[in-house]
C-alpha cells in the first residue's frame, strides 16, 4: 500500500515538473498548437467541395492532422530530457521506471488532447463541418486514440531519444505503429458526423483494446529503455 | 565440423528440391485458371512468401522478448536475421501482389485492407532495420531494437483486426479445385524451408561478424596496451 502511495506521488511530481516545464518554456507548445492551425488551414484550403461530400473526409483528415501535430510533442517529452544530463538525473531518483512511463505518457497524453481541441476548432470553423454533433461520443473517441497514441508515442519517444536522426525515426516508427489508431479513430469519426451512426462503438472498442495493450506493454518495458 | 558441413549440404540439397518441387508443381500440375489464365499462378509465390513475412514478424518479435529476458547476442542475432528475411518476404509479397492485382482488378495498387495491413508491415520492418542501422553499441542495439520488435509483434493482431473489420476485395479463403489446393499446400511449405534456412544461414553470418568484431577490438586493446 505504501508503495503504491509512493509511486502516485512520485507519478504526481514528474507530472508537475512536465507541466511546469512546458509552461515555462512555451515556445514548445505554442509551437505544436499553431502547427496544428496551419495543418487544418492548408488541407481546408485543398478541399474546395460541398459541405456534405466534405463531411466524408474531414474525418481522416482531421485524425492526420492529429497525427502530425502531436508527433512534435511526443518528440519534444524526451529530448528537452536529454539536454543537460536531466534524463541521467532523473534515473538517479529511486522511482520505479513504470512510474516515470505513466508520468510522460500522462504529460503526452493532455498534450495530444490540447492539439484536438485546438483542431476541433480549426476544421469546425474551416470545414464549415460541425464535427462536435455528438460530443460526448466524439470525446470519448478523442480520449481513447489519444491515450492508444500517447502510450506508442511516449515509448518511442524514449526509444529513439538517444538516436542521431530521432526526428525522422520516430514518424517512421511512429506512423505504422499507430496506424490501427489513426484508422480506427478515423472511421468511428466517420460514423459520428453521419446522419445516421453506425457502429461506431466497435472501432471505440478496438481503440480501448490498443489503448490497454500499450500502457500496460509499455509499463513493462520502459524499464528497459532507462538503462542508458 | 565435417558433419556439420554434411548436414548443412543436406539441407540446402532438400531446401532446393522442394523448391524445385514446388515450382515444377506450380506450372505443370496446377490446372489453368479459367478467368485469369496463366497469371494466377503468382498466387502460390504470393501466399507463401506473405505466410513466411507473418512468421519473420513472430521470429522477430520473439527472439527480442528472449533477449530481453536472457541478455545473450545470440538470440539477437535471430531477431535481426528474421527482420531481414521478414522485409524481404514483405517485399515480395507487396511485389507480387501488386502484380496479380493490375491482372485481376486492372490497377498496381488500391487501400484494400489487407493490402494496406501488409504495407503497414512493411513499413515496420524497415522502421526496425533503420532503428539497427543507427546504433553502433551492439548491447545498445541489441536491447533498443528488442523492445521495437516486441512493440511491433503486439501491433501485428490490432493491425490484422483493425484492417479485417473494413469491407475489401481481397479474396480470404476462395473455392479451389483440390490440385490448386495441393500445389499451394506444396508451395507454403517449400518456402516455409527456405525462409527457415535463410535465417539460419544470416544467423550464423551474424554470429562471424560479431565475433570478428570482437577479435579485432580485443586486439586493438592489445596492441595498444602494448
């Protein structure tokens, strides 16, 4: 029991420290979020269709933007670590290394949710394409790919933060592994701005599946990742 | 040494045989196909090189778990031989299936489902060996590129699903005459041998590099402490 409490405060404190982090230094974030403006702006721009047959696409064009977008931020969580000696620091503190993975992946997490907020806006207003419908399903939706995408995410993110080309590594890696998400999400997007929802509640299923086999996969890995 | 040396003969003489087997069976036992004609025939190569990429993603993703568990190069040696072979066996199978495909639906390529899981395979294969080429430390290399292909064995099934739930073209298990049948059963299984004996041979050239590495570097230190 006590070891559990400890590893719920030491969770909350790497959490904080992510989040300060990021607060202090907010040309990482801003950054992301206008990426994500551009990114709706320019598709939008290509999709000069009528506002029914654009209902269609939006969708997986939406989850793309998502996708690319949220990439700087997963890419961002390790490598600010890697500058100074933090991430060595880091390991020198006796918390589990499950712990510093649910930390980031939390962090990374509320990241990817404020990059969907800012793109719910932009391809609302853009698209003339009104994706929030049925919010509370659309939510839960965004919820379940984000924590699927965080958990890949944060694992690669720490897996090639020590690599040279670890940009363009993690969205080689990044893309295919996450593709079920990205599909997923995409079509139960889909059904959602339909006049009439399918089955959507199966791709949000398929969606929890990954998402459960990536956090508690990446629990138990992570701990290999930290022995640089 | 000597027995080794017979044995290994043996087995690239029976590997070689089947394959030979397989082939002559593909094109003089098969019946003709009566839509496609002869072009069907890729059917075999394509279904038996796609089972052999499934089986190098397995090989791949267990061998990494065994060296996380184990910490022996040996078995990450395994590993990197099956994303080879693997990646080559994708290769053709998207090569081949592009083929069959311009024959049957008049087009190189279309975002069927499983076309598109086989290309994502694809994609992950080459994503581990550029992860291999990056790294120098062999430890390093050894444990990083475990933990991808143990993340990359998991994603295969949700990959399979994911794509299996969307409607495609893509024939699952078609009605066949039972010659067919048997030929294709004759072709999985010759190549079955062949991706097994490739990766035994990469292996083992992987094993002599490493330990050739090892010398050179052992005499390095030697001469420079000398």
């Amino acid at each position: 029991m006590t070891l559990l409490l400890d590893s719920v405060r030491a969770w909350c404190w790497l959490l904080h420290k992510d989040l300060l982090r990021e607060w202090r230094a907010p040309r990482g974030w801003s950054g992301m979020l206008l990426l994500a403006v551009v990114l709706a702006a320019l598709i939008e721009m290509q999709l000069e269709l009528p506002r029914e047959l654009k209902r269609g696409l939006v969708a997986g064009l939406f989850w793309l933007a998502a996708f690319f977008a949220g990439t700087l931020a997963l890419e961002r969580s390790f490598a600010a670590e890697r500058e100074c000696g933090c991430w060595s620091a880091l390991l020198l503190y006796p918390v589990a290394p499950g712990t510093i993975f649910l930390a980031k992946l939390t962090a990374n997490f509320l990241a990817l949710c404020l990059v969907d907020a800012v793109l719910v806006a932009a391809f609302t207003i853009f698209s003339d394409v009104p994706l929030l419908t049925r919010p509370a399903a659309f939510a839960g939706i965004l919820l379940l790919a984000n924590l699927g995408f965080a958990s890949v995410g944060t694992l690669l993110g720490a897996l090639t933060s020590g690599i040279q080309q670890r940009g363009s590594l993690l969205v080689l890696l990044l893309l295919p592994l996450v593709s079920p998400v990205i599909l997923s999400a995409a079509q139960a997007t889909r059904l959602l701005l339909a006049d009439s929802p399918g089955d959507w509640q199966r791709w949000a299923q398929l969606l929890a599946v990954f998402a459960v086999v990536f956090v508690s996969l990446g629990t138990l890995v992570f701990e290999f990742l930290t022995e640089d | 040494m000597v027995l080794a040396r017979s044995t290994r003969l043996a087995a690239t003489l029976f590997v070689a045989a089947l394959l030979l087997v397989a082939h002559v069976m593909i094109f003089f036992v098969a019946p003709r196909e009566v839509t496609m004609g002869d072009v069907q025939r890729i059917v075999y190569l394509h279904v038996s090189v796609a089972w052999c990429g499934l089986a190098g993603c397995l090989t791949m993703g267990l061998t990494g778990a065994a060296f996380l568990l184990r910490r022996t190069l040996r078995w990450d040696h395994w590993s990197q031989a099956a994303a080879e072979i693997g990646w080559l066996c994708t290769t053709l199978t998207l090569a081949t299936g592009s083929l069959w495909a311009h024959e049957a639906w008049n087009t190189w390529w279309t975002w069927e489902p499983r076309l598109t899981s086989s290309l994502v395979l694809w994609m992950l294969f080459a994503g581990c060996l550029l992860v291999r080429s990056s790294i120098d430390d062999p430890q390093r290399r050894a444990r990083i590129s475990a933990v991808l292909a143990v993340l990359t064995l998991a994603d295969v099934p949700l990959v399979v699903m994911a794509t299996r739930w969307f409607r495609g073209v893509h024939p699952v298990t078609p009605e066949m005459d039972p010659r067919m049948r048997m030929v294709l059963l004759v072709s999985v299984l010759s190549y079955t041998a062949l991706f097994a004996a490739l990766i035994i041979v990469r292996r083992r050239q992987l094993e002599y590099a490493a330990e050739v590495t090892a010398e050179e570097h052992h005499r390095g230190i030697v001469t420079a402490a000398s």
